[in-house]
C-alpha cells in the first residue's frame, strides 16, 4: 500500500531552542509501512509500482526469409509444339539400330537431354513417413511436397545399398478432369520395384517452412536436426538428405527427377518417377 505524508521540518539548537524554519512540506514515500527515498513525482511513482515494464519476449526464429518461386514466362506456343514434336521422336543409333531411352545409356550413368534443375528434400522423423519437397531453389517456398508411404528409417538402408527408384503412379483421368501431373492428390507408390503404399500430396505446414527455412542456407548435404521433443519423445531427431536434382518432362503423364552427386562421390543414387498410367 502507497502512503503520502507530509511534515515540517524543524531544527534545534545547542541550547535547546527550537528555531523553525521556513515551512517546507517534503514529501515522504511509506511502501508497506517502509520509508522509501522521495520521488520527484508520486505519479511517476505510483505507475511504475503498479504497472511494471515486462522483459523483453526472446527473438522468435527466422520467419518469411523464404521467396516464392519466380514466375517464368512460357514459351511461345509454336516452339513449345515444334518441340514436343521433335521430343516425340525415338533417338536412333547408326550401329545397333536401337532407340536409346531419354536419361539412360549403355554404360549405366545418366545423360540427360533436357530439363531443368531443382532442390530436392527427403525428411522425417526416424520411425515417421518421410516427406519430399520439392523447390526452385533452397530459397524458395516449395511447390511441391508428398509424403511418402515408406519411413525414414527404411529409406535410409535402401540409401546405403547405393541404388534407389521410387515410382509414383497414378490413373489417367478424362480430358476434360485432367490436372497438371505435380497436382494429382495420390498416388500409389512403389520402391525399388517394390508396392509401399499411397503417397499424399498435401500443402507445407508450419512444421515444413520451418525446416525449410532452417536449411534454407544449405543446398547440397544431409544431417539431423534437432526436434520438438515434447511430441517425438522417442525420435526427436528429424533426418534430412537435401541434392540437386534434373528434372526430366517426358510427357504431359510423366516427369522424372534424377538426383544429382557431388563430382567424384560414390554415394547413392536415386531417381524419382511421376507417372500416370
């Protein structure tokens, strides 16, 4: 409680005469019966006890770094047919008179005609379904991001065998039902020739952006990060692989992504199918 009392004050000499001088009312501030040091204003006083400034919240983590992917023009549409044309036709060798498959050659390393390249990420927890994002660059929101019917755990041992081709498909739809291949909601998955499940297109989470803005300054690699652990109690360890890779349009139904190694690095080698059939 805040008391305000005033008094004169008085002065005694040696010879016990009281001599007072001129009145002054000073001002005394009692907090809880406690006499604190006079204030230039009560107000003021009165305020900052009643009214304290709280501490300043902690800086939150990097929101909004991330860009959306730039807009590119489409080319006109006389070159963009003459090209679907001549892509429609079968690369004919002069020896063995055999058409050579768009990415693949004799010697088992890829070539590839044509594409563009993108960022790729494979993350999850380690008993979790891994998510793949795709994105323009390391810097960009994703547009696109599925998860996998296979848990991170699974795919990391397929990873350290060497070789990994993970096939998404999915049914034709009529023409006039027909939506962009990267838009199709489902897919069944298979890996390494081998049925998993259905892979799920859904939009980035809050829990997404903020792994991708956590790697946002790497582009090629792969480590853990660490998780909430309030809900990942056991695996609160979040795996990530992130590569380059070529993105190859065979066709309205079909895309293919082929990530790409480190020039003289051994490691492992995956390819990514989209395919409606």
């Amino acid at each position: 409680m805040l008391t305000l009392s005033s008094q004169s004050s008085t002065l005694v000499s040696k010879g016990g005469d009281k001599k007072k001088n001129q009145p002054s009312l000073v001002h005394q501030c009692t907090l809880m019966g406690k006499p604190m040091p006079p204030s230039s204003s009560a107000s003021s006083s009165d305020d900052s006890s009643k009214s304290p400034i709280p501490p300043a919240p902690p800086p939150l983590p990097l929101r909004g770094t991330l860009q959306q992917p730039s807009e590119k023009k489409k080319k006109p549409k006389v070159i963009r047919v003459f090209r679907s044309v001549f892509r429609s036709f079968p690369i004919i060798t002069p020896v063995c008179k055999l058409p050579v498959l768009q990415g693949i050659s004799l010697d088992g390393q890829h070539r590839y005609v044509s594409g563009n390249r993108v960022t790729g990420t494979l993350f999850g927890y380690r008993k979790g379904r891994v998510s793949l994002s795709i994105q323009e660059s390391s810097k960009c929101y994703p547009s696109l991001i599925v998860e996998l019917a296979i848990q991170t755990n699974v795919l990391q041992k397929e990873l350290g065998s060497g070789m990994v081709r993970i096939a998404l498909e999915c049914e034709k739809r009529p023409d006039k039902d027909k939506v962009r291949l990267l838009d199709e909601p489902l897919w069944t998955m298979f890996c390494n020739g081998k049925k998993n499940g259905y892979g799920v297109k859904r939009d980035p989470t809050d829990g997404d952006i903020t792994v991708m803005e956590i790697l946002r300054a790497v582009s090629m690699g792969a480590g853990v990060l660490p998780g909430n652990s309030e809900i990942e109690v056991p695996d609160g360890e979040l795996s990530y692989i992130r590569a380059h890779f070529d993105r190859v349009v065979g066709s309205k139904d079909s895309e293919t992504l082929y990530m790409i190694s480190p020039e003289g690095n051994n490691g492992p080698e995956l390819s990514i199918f989209f395919v409606r059939v």
